[in-house]
C-alpha cells in the first residue's frame, strides 16, 4: 500500500463518527459546509475548560515564569474588570497593542471568556495607524503596553468611544487611564468564565490584514472559525504520528510538558492558533521580548522548547546561531516555518544542520481563513521544499484560471478557499473578495500537482508582465536564493518603456561575501530563462524591509530604482 492511500484511509477513520474528530455538515451564513462535530463551541471553552494542574508553567516570559493557576486567576479577575469597571457585554471590541507580553495572554484570554471580541492590533504600526485601526472597529477598551499607549494617547480625540486605555509596564510614568498592575491588585472578585452564552457563530476576533497592497482590513472570525483552525492542526498531527507508526520510524516518548518558544508576534495568525491550541494540552508558552536568535537558543535550552514555528528569516538567523554556537538543543523536536514562503536551501539546511531529528513542515492560510487551509509534515516537506502542502478535509480548494474556470492540475491559477475557518467578511467594508457562494478569493497564484500538494507560484499583483511573458518573482528568488553568498532576495517589476515591466531584484548578500549584479545575473542564466532573468540589481548587506509577518514589503523596494526612459534603457539591457 503506498503511503498517500494509506493516508487517506487513517484519514477516514479519524474524521468518521466515534474517530475523535468526526466531520458532519452545519449550514453556516446559508452555506452547507463540513465541520468537526464534537469540537469544542467557542475559543473561550477551549481556553478555560482545560484543568491543568496549577503548578506547571503556563508562560514564561524572560525570566519570569507564571503557573497555569496564577494564569487562571488573572483571567477571572481582569474579566471581572471588563464588565464592572468598563461595562464590556458581548460583542463589545476589546483591543490589544503591545509585544508578547504575558498580559496579552491574560488579556485576550478574558475578552473572548466574557463574549468580546478581541481585536489584536499590529504592534509595529504607527500611532496613526493604530488610531485608524481603533476607530475602524470601534474599541471600547485598549490594553496597551507602554510605547503603544504613547503614540495613541495624543490622538485620543479621534476615539470618543473608546472608554479607558489600561497601560501594562508604564515604567516610571502612567500615561494610561488605568494602569495594570494597581487595577489587578485592588480586584479579587473572580468572574464565572462560563455564565455568558456564546455560540460557535458569534464573532470573536477581528484580525487586521498586513496592509502590503493597501490599507489594512479587519478580517471578522467567529468561534467556529478559530476552533476548525484548531481541529485542522490537531487532525494533522495525530494523522502524521499515525504514518511514522505505519513507516515504522521510532517515536520519542512524549515531552514531560510541551513546550513552545513563540518567536514572532501574537497578533499575527500564524501565531494566534498556536495560543488558543496550547491551552488543550497545558503547552507551556515561551516568549520573547524581541527576536534575538541568540537568546533564543539560551531560551531553547534553558526552558526545554520541544517546538518552535518561525517565518523563514528567523528560521535562517536560528540556523546561522545553532551553526555559529554549536548548539545541539537536544530538547527540540519540531521548527516549522510559516507566514512567508521558504527556500528549498533552508528546508535543507534544517535537516541537516539538526541531523534529521528534528521535524519541520509548514502551511498556507492567510489572515482571512484565520489560519492554515492547508498543511505539509516533515517528511513530505523534505521532499518538496516547495510545497506548502494538501488541504484539511474541512478545506475546499478550487485553482482558478483568468476566465474564472478550474485549471487542470499542474497549471496555475488563483486560489480560491471554502470552509468554516474562513472570515465571515471585513469589518465596515465590502469586498468581491467573499463571494456569495462561500469562497474567498486569495489573490495567490497557486499549482495543484497531481497528488494534491499545492504549491504557492506568486501574489497576482507581484507577476512581472515583461514584453507579454509572465515572470513569477518566486520562482526567480528561489533560483537568487541558491546562490552561496546570498542571504536573501525580492523579485519586483519596475516599469519600462519599452517592455511595460522589467524583472528588478534586490538582493542582500551573506556576511562577508562579495558578489556582483553580473555575478548574479550569471548564476540566474544558467537556471533560468532568458525573459526571467533580472536586469536591474541593488546589491548590498542591508535586510529586506518586512512587515511583521515577516513578509517583504516590494512597495518599499519598488522606489529603489529609477524610472527609465527609452534613451536610458540602454544602459540596463
């Protein structure tokens, strides 16, 4: 039997009825669509109705570690405050700015516990752009840390609904209208984090996009949403130990206490399902004041991290200290990556910088389908570094050519999702993106191989049309990647007069090394096309500005050259 049949059958057995993760159908916003029967109703049962021991590390935070039982009771006593202080009911929003603070997790966890919605801001914005965001979904409350409440504040006219901003760690001054830790202490009383009714469709989080094409948008995801996205990772990893037993591969006897080092930030959805599935299994939570890929080995080994998921620069910058410190974090059993697309060089560079006893794997979602749609296990990662997997059996996926129509597999075309993880629209705004039927359209170019794993081609807006020939900037940073003196790449379209675009990269070489834009062009030649291979470069030791997905902002890179005319082209052919 070979393995993707094999697959497919503990598949069935898993999602048929009795099999812990049995899928029925539910009718959701007038769309029939398939769902995990017995899984939990709200993100709130699912972060309260766990009883772990009270003793064990719920989050680490530097050198402060709190239980799960100190955890527990912030949360009552700060949903207590959200509904006697500040008057919170259900669907009221709640807002969240600040880094990977403790209080976060406490924050969002009593939000959703009294029927909010929590709305997790984007800690690198501005302050306008943070008021923007404020104004757009009509905050009630903000928790803020202290930089994020200095850049509102000023601006504070601009939110007459918003009712207090509540400042974590002010330092020496309180700039807030309450501050965190004098408001926990003056309030014992605990608030029953069951008694409000909610219902797997009511809203609960309104997730901003990253604003790359445009002004950022708040996805609207229900509990249903959150909780298929939850499913769809547990479904997963019991499905891949269950093919190790098939293969007969050994497995290490579970950790003592899992535990995840979170590199990236929590607004993001790459990270936010992390937070709502640890509290399953009492994951103990490791964070990171900012990333350091030094201090995240020290934390690796102290605190005994079992699994990591990072956005592939962090990943490379974890690769270059484990190689540099000579490190052999023994404990670590799992470093995904997600949130942008990986090279082939640095999947392998996992496997063998590790020694083959660490897994990896990624997927593909996107803030509107709060989280993965599809997903890939390490030992078909190894083999198709490019893959970012085969959708979960509660994701729909069509390939869509320009005339709207299913391509074949193997050619590429936009993907097109459908299921109960996705968004139920914008907050305040309309969009052809939702379509009537249940599909949400990405935006992506995609290519569906014949054994179902997908594989991400480029963003519709970032092909290079050059002299009606489309180049796909993936493709062409994926070929730059290779090269042993660069460290990362950007492929964008410049325009020209001659051709309408021009294939211009961006390149930022390795520590130490000395290569060339005719070097780089060399190397390309050899691998690619004529019409794909870059003729403009900017060479140099900077990093790619990125947002904090760790997605490359090409707008930004875009203004690095200069407009052509036809009397200057010449000088770049």
């Amino acid at each position: 039997m070979d393995e993707s049949r094999r697959r497919a059958e503990i598949v069935a057995e898993l999602t048929a009825p009795g099999g812990g993760f049995a899928i029925g159908t539910a009718r959701v916003r007038g769309v029939e669509l398939p769902v995990y029967t017995d899984a939990p109703a709200s993100v709130r049962d699912v972060l309260v109705a766990a009883a772990h021991p009270p003793d064990r590390p719920a989050v680490t935070f530097e050198d402060v570690t709190r239980t799960w039982g100190e955890h527990t009771d912030l949360v009552a006593r700060f949903a207590t405050l959200l509904v006697e202080r500040y008057g919170i009911g259900k669907g009221d929003r709640v807002a969240i700015a600040m880094r990977n603070y403790p209080e976060w997790v406490v924050v969002f966890a009593a939000a959703v516990a009294v029927g909010a919605v929590c709305v997790p801001l984007n800690a690198w914005w501005t302050g306008s752009e943070l008021v923007d965001a404020l104004a757009d979904c009509g905050a009630a409350v903000l928790v803020a840390d202290r930089e994020r409440t200095e850049s509102v504040q000023p601006q504070r006219h601009r939110l007459p609904g918003l009712r207090a901003v509540v400042e974590v760690r002010p330092g020496e001054a309180v700039r807030g209208d309450d501050e965190w830790e004098a408001l926990l202490a003056g309030e014992r009383r605990r608030f029953d984090l069951t008694s409000v009714p909610i219902d797997p469709d009511d809203d609960v989080t309104i997730l901003y996009t990253s604003g790359t094409s445009g002004r950022p948008k708040g996805a609207v995801a229900t509990n249903r949403a959150h909780v298929t996205v939850l499913s769809n990772l547990r479904l997963h990893a019991v499905v891949e130990s269950r093919l190790a037993q098939w293969r007969g591969e050994p497995l290490p006897p579970p950790p003592e206490q899992p535990t995840l080092l979170v590199p990236g930030p929590l607004f993001h959805v790459a990270y936010l399902p992390r937070l709502i599935s640890s509290a399953v299994t009492g994951v103990h939570l490791v964070l990171m004041h900012r990333w350091d890929a030094r201090r995240a080995v020290e934390l690796i080994e102290r605190e005994g991290v079992d699994t990591l998921t990072a956005v592939p620069t962090v990943a490379r910058q974890l690769m270059d200290e484990i190689e540099r410190s000579g490190a052999q974090l023994p404990s670590l059993r799992t470093l995904g990556t997600g949130g942008a697309q990986s090279t082939s060089a640095l999947i392998a560079r996992i496997g063998t910088l590790l020694g083959g006893r660490v897994g990896t794997g990624t997927g593909y979602g996107l803030t509107e389908t709060t989280g993965a749609m599809v997903m890939i296990g390490s030992r078909d990662y190894f083999r198709r570094p490019l893959s970012v997997g085969r959708p979960f059996p509660t994701s729909q996926l069509r390939v869509v050519g320009a005339d709207g129509c299913d391509v074949p597999d193997g050619e590429v075309g936009e993907a097109w999702f459908k299921g109960a993880s996705l968004a139920r629209g914008y907050w305040n705004h309309d969009s052809t993106a939702f379509t009537a039927d249940g599909w949400f359209r990405t935006g992506d170019l995609v290519r569906r191989d014949e054994e179902g794993f997908v594989h991400i081609v480029d963003r519709i807006k970032d092909v290079v049309i050059r002299g009606g020939e489309n180049v796909y900037c993936a493709e062409v940073e994926e070929v730059l990647a290779e090269h042993p003196d660069v460290q990362e790449a950007a492929v964008v379209g410049v325009p020209d007069p001659l051709l309408g675009e021009e294939v211009a990269a961006v390149v930022r070489v390795a520590t130490g090394a000395s290569v060339t834009a005719e070097d780089l062009r060399d190397h390309a030649r050899r691998r690619l096309a004529a019409f794909k291979v870059p003729t403009r470069f900017v060479v140099g030791s900077d990093a790619l500005p990125r947002n904090a997905a760790g997605k490359v902002l090409k707008r930004e890179l875009r203004t690095r050259f200069e407009p052509l005319t036809v009397l200057s082209r010449s000088d770049h052919t």
